[in-house]
C-alpha cells in the first residue's frame, strides 16, 4: 500500500461524520437557537427589553411620543474542542469512512455529548451581557421547581410538570414554542409509574408508546444521561437532587465558528501511523432567563 493517504478519505470522513452527528450523535443541539456569527472572539445576541407603555387617550396634535425600549448584548464564547486517535494498520483504512466503523462511531459520539454538555453549560452558568460583556446574570434561583413539590423528596412527577408550565406561563413565554425537558432514565421511570400519565381519564391520546413517553402536558421529553456528558454533573447534581433542564428554543443560543471539521494525517514519527483528528469551535449562553428553568429530582 501506498505512503500517502488516499486523497478522498478526509472529506469522505467529514461527510460521514457530519451525517452520523445528525443521526446519533448530539441529543440536544436541534431544540436550541442556532448561530453561526464568524470572528476570533466572542460574539454577542442583541436583545430588546419591554417597550414603555403606549399613551392613552392623548390630547389631539400633540406631540408623537418617542417610547424608550431597552436593549442589549448577551455575549457568547468560543471554546474548542477537539478529539483524535491513531490507527496502526495501515491495510485498515477503509474502516475509517464505514458507516459501521468504530473509529467513526466512536467520534460522533464523543463530539455529541460535547456539544450537549455545552449546551447543559450555557443553561447554568452565568450569562454575560452589556458592554464587552462585564456584567455577569446568574441562573435564576426562582426558576428552579423544588424536590418536595408533589411530594416530599420526589422524583418527577405531575405536580412538578405543572409548576414548570406555570413558571414559564408567569413569564410570558409563548408556550407554543414548545418546551422542551431533559431528563434522565430515572426522571422517566418516575413518570412511568405515575397513575395520571397512563390514565385515558387525564390524556386525549396515549402518551405511552413502545413504553417511551416523549411528550406531557405540552413538555417535549428529551432523553439524556447528563451524568455522560462533560461537567453534567457539576452543572445538574447535588447530592441525590438533580436538576432537570427545561427551556424553549429561543431561550438558549448555541454558535458555531467552525463545525466539525477532520484530518486524517500519517506519523512519521509513530512509525507512520495514521491519526485520525477532528475539531470544532462552539459556544453558547441563555438568552432570556424568564425562558429556561429547572426541576429538582430526587434519585435514588
């Protein structure tokens, strides 16, 4: 075989890829807020406040009134993130761009969950707005549905769906904008056991099929293990109390400087091994507060 890598293998991974991290690899990035605003360093969302209110009943040919409607910046920044490994038998190298390959797999993968903990980051972090970014807005604390709510020290439950659609009602989100919660097997088996979401009595529809609930009480359920993902403990678990993530799109902002992009390169200095390499730059942040909460869970 020849010293030099096929030509076509790096774009052909890169297709490849791009198509497996659609179909398995992040489980969150389509129900958030995409941007792809380009420059080395952070980038930021405008956004508009609440408008003063409009007059009423004013005299005839007075004056047109000229209302303040705040506005600002919520800045986002990049971070890189990249991954590689290096393959030793050379006569294996059509592995790489199989669809069944487990170098592939193995990268979609591992970028997925990247791009999932990002996003479970800009959920709970601080978020940074006005100029250059200076000020810094936490989480907001009254955004979080408590462990005793339907029950003392619970898991997920009805009463606890409720209290989040209600935070987001109280909030002016437009509920048509599909809420989305993200929840881990536990939060599932909690709802699986609860009488109400398998009852006909309360639900037009099943909402059980094939044993998976996807969708209650205008929640879309988005499974994931956030105990997989980069940090997702440290942003989600406190002792047994998880807190469970639930936002509308517009609510969170993900920006991509540069998509997944691939190498696949031979080491001369590893005995011409071949690397295979792939990167990506993203970053993300809340855009609204009054748009993202959470629901605190008791696991066992």
């Amino acid at each position: 075989m020849s010293d030099i890598i096929p030509a076509h293998l790096a774009p052909t991974f890169n297709t490849a890829l791009e198509l497996l991290l659609q179909q398995r690899g992040s489980l969150l990035r389509a129900y958030v807020q995409p941007g792809n605003q380009m420059g080395e360093g952070a980038q930021y969302i405008n956004q508009i406040g609440k408008a003063d209110p409009a007059e009423k009943n004013a005299p005839r040919l007075s004056a047109t009134p000229n209302m303040n409607v705040p506005g600002t910046a919520r800045w986002v920044y990049p971070n890189t993130f990249d991954w590689g490994t290096l393959i030793d038998k050379r006569d294996k190298l059509f592995q790489i761009t199989d669809p069944q390959s487990g170098y592939l797999e193995a990268a979609s993968l591992e970028m997925g969950r990247q791009i999932d903990g990002e996003i479970i980051r800009a959920v709970f972090d601080v978020a940074r707005t006005g100029k250059n970014g200076a000020t810094t807005v936490p989480f907001p604390a009254g955004n979080v549905v408590g462990k005793d709510v339907g029950g003392t020290a619970s898991g997920l439950n009805v009463a606890k769906l409720r209290a989040a659609k209600k935070l987001l009602l109280k909030n002016f989100v437009n509920i048509n904008e599909k809420p989305i919660l993200v929840v881990t097997a536990e939060q599932h088996d909690n709802l699986l056991a609860d009488p109400q979401i398998n009852s006909k009595d309360y639900n037009e529809r099943p909402v059980l099929v094939d044993g998976q609930i996807s969708q209650f009480m205008g929640f879309q359920f988005v499974h994931c293990e956030l105990s997989a993902l980069p940090d997702g403990d440290t942003w989600t678990l406190s002792g047994n109390d998880r807190k469970c993530p639930f936002w509308v799109p517009s609510g969170v902002h993900l920006n991509a400087w540069q998509e997944v992009q691939t190498k696949i390169d031979q080491r001369p200095d590893l005995k011409y091994a071949t690397q295979l390499y792939t990167d990506m730059v993203l970053g993300g942040s809340r855009c609204e507060e009054g748009k993202v909460g959470a629901i605190t869970c008791v696991e066992p």
